[in-house]
C-alpha cells in the first residue's frame, strides 16, 4: 500500500506531460512487474490511426523519453499506423485491447481520452496475460493517470487544435535552448551574417499560417475554417518528431521549434510539411496552402527570434505564398534588413 501511495503521489504532483508520462510508465512498471511499459501518442488523419511513442520503461527500469532523446536528422516521419484492432480500439474508445506478440507475451493497451478524443494509448508487455486484480490495479492507475493528464492539458492545449498553446510558448523555448548545450552568437546589426556548416545540428523555429484563410471562413464558414485547422494542426504533428513542440498561436498561425537538426534537414521537414496540405483534398474546402518562414535559434530572446521568422513569413506571403522561407538566406541575399531587437513582434 506505501508503494501504490507513493506512485500516486508521484503521478499527481507532476505539471508537464513529459514528467507525468515517465511516472506512469514507473508506476506501471514496479506495481504490475510489466516487462515493458509505454505511452504513444495517437494521430488521426482523415479516417486513420497512427502512433508516436513518448515514453518508454524497459523490464530493467531504464526509461527512454522521445520528448528529450536527441533528434535523428536521418530520420523523416516518426509516426507508425495502428492495426485494424487497435484502429478500432481507438475508434470506440474501448477501455483495453489485449494482443500478443511476435515472442508470445501478452500486449495490453489502454486508450486515454482527453475529452472526447484518444490523445493517447498506453501499452504494457507481459509474459503472460495479467489476473484480474492487476487487471483492476492497472486500470485504477491509468485512470489517476488520465484524470491529471485532463488537469494539465486544460492548461496547456489549445481547446480546437491540441497543439500547445500560447502560454506555454517561453517555458519551452527556454527549455529547448538550455538543452542544446550551447548558444549561438546573436546577428548584430551591422554584424557579417552567419553561415549554416551543412552538418552543424541546430535548433529552429518557424512560424506557419494558412494562405487566405480569411477567405476560407468567409466562403465556407466558420465550420469547415475550424475543421481546415483541425486537418492542418494534424498534419504538423505528422510531419514532425515527438520531440518537437508545435503551437498554434491564435487564429490561422502555428509556431514549430524543430530540435538540433542540419539547415538541410529543417529545410526538408519544413517542405515535407508544405507540400503534405497542398496535397491534401480538404472537405468541402479543397485545396488549402500554407506558408511558413523560419529561422535558426541563437542567444538571442524568443520575441528576437519570433522577428526573424515572422519577417520570413511576411516575406514568402508578399511573393506568392505557398512557400518556405528562411530569414538568414533572405538577410545574406539582402532582400531583408536585419532589424535591431525590439520589445514586440506582429505574427502576421
């Protein structure tokens, strides 16, 4: 009972999804003697189900947490889709699925909702299928587990999309940076602008809005606006790892901060990313495009940076939309100024 009290407290005393995640998966581990203990995120696009994994307890308690493991630039899309069972799972909101795997031990998989939605699902390896008062435990658990989980994501999440939100933006930048290990000089005005190493991993952020969308909202209504941010909020978190941290802004801008990876690989996340909504046959809507510009993160402050991106944004809208744009080849192109820092930045 004083270690079911413990891991209790542990779960509810915890303010980010990150930490609450690890201590699921340790509570799951010690009190159920699971072999393995994960939670996945659950994508959906149009009708389909897809799994990013968050974190990640083996039988020997290591803990592997995709939220702070280093980004791979070799690697592409993160995401892996659900089987028909689990699919369907999903689908109903059913409380558990039970599988086995490719070795024979028994898979247990528990969809949590955050409102009407499956955020998430946590899966749990055993050698051999759980009695009934593990069973009963396990799901006590997961309950205390999606009861706080709502509590924080109230707080975090933007209501419509599920992307973070505004608010949490400084925390997770700051957080962000301090992780890198370094910092990059700042651009001064007056400064020889700097050069990307084409194997140097950096930290970037990018600001995204959807070309007309005014327009969308004004043809169509407010309704199928929403659902086109819907759609597209789904796509980034598709097209990038989960590690990243994708945030809608208010209205039609989102805002990515991509993880220590190569200018040649950010350019390729960012264009994966474009070409993904211009491709896509948006209900009733249609065709739907975005334009996105970005900027490499150095010393300076997230408003500074904002700048940046935001002026790449402003730039790529002004010359056809559609497009990314990258503020530091813009400036060594000279078709931007470098600005002095400001107290404020206009997401347009």
């Amino acid at each position: 009972m004083d270690l079911l009290l413990f891991h209790f407290a542990e779960i509810t005393r915890c303010r980010e999804h990150e930490t609450l995640d690890i201590a699921l998966a340790s509570a799951l581990h010690q009190l159920t003697g699971a072999l393995s203990a994960a939670t996945l995120a659950v994508i959906q696009a149009a009708d389909d189900f897809y799994l990013q994994t968050r974190v990640t307890m083996q039988g020997n308690g290591r803990v592997r947490s995709e939220f702070e493991a280093p980004a791979d630039p070799e690697k592409s899309v993160r995401v892996t889709p659900c089987d028909a069972a689990l699919a369907d799972a999903i689908r109903r909101k059913a409380g558990e699925l039970e599988q086995r795997d490719g070795n024979g031990h028994c898979l247990l998989w528990l969809p949590v909702c955050l409102g009407d939605r499956v955020c998430c699902c946590v899966r749990l390896e055993y050698a051999a299928p759980c009695d009934a008062d593990t069973r009963t435990l396990i799901r006590g658990i997961v309950k205390v587990y999606a009861n706080h989980k709502n509590l924080i994501d109230y707080s975090e999440r933007d209501a419509l999309t599920g992307l973070l939100n505004r608010r949490t933006f400084d925390t997770r930048f700051a957080r962000m940076t301090a992780q890198s290990g370094h910092a990059r000089q700042a651009q001064l005005p007056g400064r020889a602008e700097r050069r990307h190493s084409a194997q140097a991993r950096e930290n970037w952020l990018a600001v995204v809005d959807i070309d007309h969308f005014k327009n969308i909202n004004d043809r169509f209504g407010h309704v199928y606006g929403d659902e086109v941010l819907i759609l597209v909020a789904n796509m980034l978190k598709a097209s990038f790892r989960s590690n990243e941290r994708i945030f809608r802004f208010g209205g039609e801008e989102f805002v990515v901060l991509l993880r220590a990876v190569t200018l040649k690989n950010a350019s390729l996340a960012f264009e994966r990313f474009r070409k993904t909504v211009e491709e896509h046959d948006f209900p009733q809507v249609g065709r739907v495009t975005v334009s996105l510009g970005y900027a490499s993160i150095s010393s300076d402050t997230p408003v500074v940076i904002l700048g940046h991106a935001d002026q790449a944004l402003y730039y790529a809208k002004q010359h056809g939309r559609n497009q990314i744009q990258l503020y530091d080849q813009l400036v060594a192109a000279r078709l931007l100024q470098v600005q002095s820092p400001s107290g404020s930045v206009e997401i347009f």
